[in-house]
C-alpha cells in the first residue's frame, strides 16, 4: 500500500449497546427497537476541545472497518485509500469514526441478529428502515463517545445519502457534509436493479420465508446473483472493457456454458467472495432504505438547514451511471434554492460508481482541501464549479 | 392496432424437417445434427420471377411469428411495427420470410428438443452453436422455398448480427441488408449481463444440470431472473423514468418487500410472461451465440462481400445502451474499409434497445426507403450519414 501513504496501522472494531429495553430506538416507523449493539473503530485522536471529530458513513455492502488493518486482514479496511495519515482524510489532524449500520451484518445489529423477545434471528420481522434511522443511531454513538459538534460527516453511494439526511434534519451537529456518488432520489432504473437484485434472493429455495439462519441454511445462489448483477452497476462500460475486454479467463478460449471470459470469471469471484461477508437479510433491508429516499419531498425540508446552514461538498463521477452526475446535480439545485454554501465537482474517472473508493487524486484532493478549508464560516457563500 | 396500418391478418406457422440423418446440418464446429424442424411463416406473395423475397431474423426471444395474428393471439406477432400492408416491410411488396432459429424453442430445433439418439430432450448435449449455423438453416429454408436470391435480410438486435453475418460469408445470395441495434463484437459489459443471467438459469436448484424437461420441472426462478435484468438493459433510464418515475404500483405506496413501486410490478410481469414462452435452455445456446460472435475478426473476413458487394443500411438509436450507436458505427467502420455501400441512420428515440420493435416514424421510414430504393446498383458507393 506504499503509494496510498501510510495506513493507520492495526485497528479495532468496537462494540456498544447503544439502546435497551429502558431506553429503545424508536424508528422513524413508530416501530421500536429495544437492543441495538453497534460496531464502530476509530481512527486518529480526539482533540482537547473535541472539536476535530469526522464521521464515515459507509455504503451498501461497507462496514465498520474502513481503514488500517485488523489481526489476520488479507486487505486493509475499505476506505484505506481515503483515511490514513497524510491521507485526504488525515488522521494525524482529525478523529475519524466509522460504524456499521444499523441492518447492517458485520456487528451491528441488524434483520440477522437474535430478537430479544423470540430468541431467534429476527429474519423479516425486523422492522423496515429508514434513512433518519442510521442517524438515530450515528448520532448516539456520537453523543456515547462525548462529542457534541462533528466537524464533518463524509459518506459514499448509500453513506453519502446518510450525510445529506443528516446535514438536512440535524444541521447543527455538523459543520460540513460530504456527498460522494450519491442520489436525493433514485430512478425507476435504479430501483429495478435494486428491486431484481432482491428477487433473486427471496426467490432462492433456502430463503425460507428470511428465516434461513435457524434453518442453518443460506440463499447463496440468489445472493450471489444479486451482488454479480449490481456488480456489473459499479463498474463503467469502458471501465470493464479496459479491464477485461474479450480476453479469455485462461490461456486460450474454451467454448462453452462455463466461465470463458475473464469478466465471467471476475464476476464468479466477486458473487463467491459476497457470501462470506455479507447478509441477504441485511442486502433485502438496506437497499430497500435507498428506494424509499426521498428527503427534498419532505415538507420544509431545507428550513432546519437553512437555519444552521452546513457547507456542503457534493461529488460525482463522470463515467458513474449507478448515480449518474445527474443525481449530484439534482442535490445541488435543491441545496441551492436554500442559498446554501455548496461545492460541486465532477470528477473525471473511467471507473464508474466504485470510484469513490479508488485513488484518485483530483477526487482525493477535492475532498482533503474542502475539510481542510476554514471551516468556522457559517453564512451563505458559492463555491460551485 | 389501427395506427399502425393495416395488419397481414390470420397467419400460420408452417413446419419444416430442413436436414435429416441423410442430409444432416453440419455445424460450425463440425458436429452434426441429424434431424432439424424448422418453424416459419411467409406474407405476401412470392412474385413470378421470385425476386421480391425478404428474410426477417428474429431476436433472442422472438420467434417465426412475426406479424399478423394466429388464432387465439392475444396480441400479433413481435413485428407488427414493421411489417404488413402498405408498412415498412410492405407485404403487398415484397414476399417476407420469417422463421424461428435453430437452438430456439417455438418449433425449430433447439436444446429442449428431443434428442433422436436418446428419445429424450437434448439439455446440454445439444451442441454449442454459432451465427454461421443460423445462417446455414436460413439458407436451407430459402432453398426448400426455391428462391435464389434474396432481395433483402433484415433483422434487429441478434437478427441484426445474423444478417450481417449472412452478408459477410454468402453475399450473392442477398441484395440488401439490414442490421438493426446489433453488434459485431459485444463489450465485457454485455456479456457480464448475459452471464449472470445464465448464471441465475444455471444455478436455479430446478436446472438440474440441463435435465430439467425430463424430470418435469422447470427452472422457473432463474429464468425469471434472467428476465427481468435483461429486460432493464434493453430499457433506457430514460424510458423507464418516463414510463413509471417512482410512482407506485397501487394507489398508494405501501412499504416493504413486496412489489410497492410500479417499475417493480412491470419487471415482475416480465418475468412471469417469459415464463409461459420461452426455454431456459434456449437462452443459454443464443445468448452464448452472441458472446462470441466476433465475425470481423476472421481472416479476410470481407473478401466475399468485396467480390459481390451487399448494401447495406445500419441502424442505431440514440439511447440504446445495450447495443449502443458505438456498436454499429464499429460495424459501419469495418464495412468501410471494403468501400462497400453503407448507410447507417442513428435514430433519435427514447426507448433504449427495445426501439427496434416499435414505432418510430423516422426509423420505419429508413428501413421503407432502404429496402424500395433501386437496388440493381452492386458497385461501391456512400451514402452514410
């Protein structure tokens, strides 16, 4: 990892009970939760007037472990080329936070945790989710660690639609938000991705009805073709063709139903490694929470932000057709009619959605400079390019 | 269907045994078929110096019933658009020919055929096919309805890459071709979607290793899968947002894992419809045609067409991202480097790749003008735009 600078070294992932029975989460449902464990690591050190703490917030198939390496890691955490020391999100200035969603499956609790009242996996009695239920949480795990002021809140693709419901309804905690490859309001395109995706899970003969767990069972098939489907959205057009082309898997061609191409085989490993990971549950829960986001179609939705305004940095990707520039422009023009203070950059990549995990410098640079900016101001300003 | 002019009426779909033990189809990779049904259907009427025949080649899930209606349709066939009385493709004109392909599964041979060595469906022993093959069993079909020449091939999508095909390797036989939102080399995008639709076939736990006709059952959930993620690719965002946005599928959007939004409950159709028509096997063998077809990159590959020179119309539409205009400016490209007569219309539609099968003025139109221009003329010329 020589050329992404140093890494935050060994890290821990921390675990907290953040709600209970005397104290639930009520989710934006009216729905309640009376046990929620949440996973999180931190990276950096708080300072004395806790004034330099950023918050990840990580996208659909994230978790906890965004940067540095834990014990036995085969790779380091998911972001490692964004956090770091020296890195566009420098640990040796700022305190980084990053926890595991709330649905999520890598220590938070989630559709897949034991519910407390049948001691069983929750499976699809879990109730649905909100995006105002991930900064329910975020926010008490913020409020656990001491800190009352975030200087920024900084997500990707689905982390990047909690910074902006969070810098909506909660303005005054944050200072900055940062929205990268994200959407205000997804498509009918991309909610049939999303919704075939789900098919394919529920329709898998070891779904059993999501109570697969206590069956000792998994729908691998389904999930499997879910994430090698999505896959194919992370990835541009031109991305893929640089990458693979028409090359064959092996030395030579071998006709047949089997895999051939290399993009076929790509796509075999990226569904094979998905499942020792990642919870069908918890892929049914989160992207669900995606379709239904909609925070502009909310009465008076920019008055708290207006109010406290919070600067924003909205990011794209030129060759991103997940959430295409249109979706970051669409943030803009809203944020815009609150006279809010917003950077916009599009970034110039041939990867696709995945970019905002990639090294890029102009995209890494944009993000460092805007955290690093002066960042007491608090007024109406325009930084648009 | 008064809008679109008058229909060719009742039709039938004929039979036809094309290659039996006696004569047997030799395939491209030099393996035999002893037994070939083909199922076809021809409107119009052939003239007395049998000049006027034009070949349509069905898509990957058409089939030999390409206009008029059959007793009992509920819709006519998938052509309508294009073909009938005073249409684009003008029956009162020209004698049109459509068959369904080898490999598919309304009536020609395919994999769910039976296999006469076994006395039971082919599966995966059926043997892989190529675009020379379906080429091959066009031609016999031509031959068996005593016609030397024909006026014109015309197909979209994968029709289109067999025209092209047939051009490329018997030019003689074929006055004009017409090659609509196909490709000459798909991308590692288009075939990442095919694989994973092949994928979710395969691995649905009722394949049963290609056996599943025997054993009475049916891969009903992968097939179902594969559909509905092809059939977002053959959409445009741009169509579908038109068509659904995120309205919901019920007066009244009621949350959860169930079809709630509109786009969910068309994609849902899709798949069940595909159901009742198509063969899962079917879509193994002519996906995998497709993937490989890579017809320039043969040794001299225009040599035939240089020496008995076909025109030739392409046609692309703007927002067709399966096959994109790229796809058929490559095969306007090639063409070119044999000086050959080639007119490519890209043709502006909101529809993405399904624009082939609809009605679009301006495209029907190019395809009316094409196929009446005087077409005696075999030297070089231009006439691309």
């Amino acid at each position: 990892m020589a050329d992404l600078g140093d890494s935050v070294g060994l890290t821990t992932t921390h675990s907290v009970q953040l709600f209970d029975a005397a104290h639930p989460l009520v989710l934006a449902s009216g729905e309640r939760l009376d046990e929620v464990v949440v996973a999180y690591e931190t990276y950096g050190k708080l300072n004395a007037d806790r004034s330099n703490a950023v918050y990840i917030c990580h996208a659909l198939t994230g978790d906890a472990h965004a940067a540095g390496w834990r014990p036995g890691d085969r790779r380091p955490g998911w972001w490692e080329t964004m956090i770091g020391p020296g890195k566009a999100i420098d640990t040796n200035r700022w305190f980084v936070i990053s926890s595991n969603l709330l649905g999520g499956c890598q220590g938070s609790t989630g559709p897949s945790s034991i519910n407390p009242a049948t001691g069983e996996p929750w499976g699809l009695d879990f109730p649905l989710l909100d995006m105002a239920d991930f900064v329910t949480v975020h926010r008490a795990l913020v409020a656990h660690l001491g800190i009352g002021q975030l200087h920024a809140v900084v997500g990707g693709s689905l982390g990047g639609m909690q910074a902006l419901q969070w810098a909506l309804t909660y303005p005054a905690e944050l200072t900055n938000a940062v929205v990268i490859a994200a959407s205000s309001r997804l498509t009918a395109q991309n909610i049939a991705f999303s919704a075939v995706g789900r098919q394919a899970i529920m329709r898998d003969e070891n779904f059993l009805g999501g109570r697969f767990a206590s069956e000792q069972t998994n729908p691998n098939v389904g999930l499997a073709i879910a994430r090698m489907m999505a896959h194919i959205t992370y990835t541009s057009e031109e991305g893929f063709q640089s990458k693979f082309g028409r090359n064959p898997q092996r030395a030579e061609s071998s006709p047949g139903f089997g895999v051939d191409f290399a993009v076929e085989g790509y796509l075999e490993h990226q569904g094979e490694t998905f499942l020792a990971r990642f919870d069908a549950l918890s892929y049914l829960y989160l992207t669900r929470v995606m379709d239904y986001f909609d925070p502009f179609a909310v009465k008076n939705a920019l008055t708290a932000v207006i109010d406290e305004p919070v600067r924003f940095l909205v990011v794209s990707f030129d060759s991103d057709w997940r959430f295409s520039t249109e979706h970051s422009r669409r943030i803009v023009r809203h944020l815009a009619t609150g006279q809010l203070p917003v950077t916009f950059r599009d970034i110039r990549s041939p990867w696709g959605h995945d970019s905002f995990l990639l090294k890029i410098d102009s995209y890494l640079n944009t993000v460092r400079a805007f955290l690093e900016a002066r960042s007491d101001y608090r007024g109406t300003s325009w930084e648009r390019s």
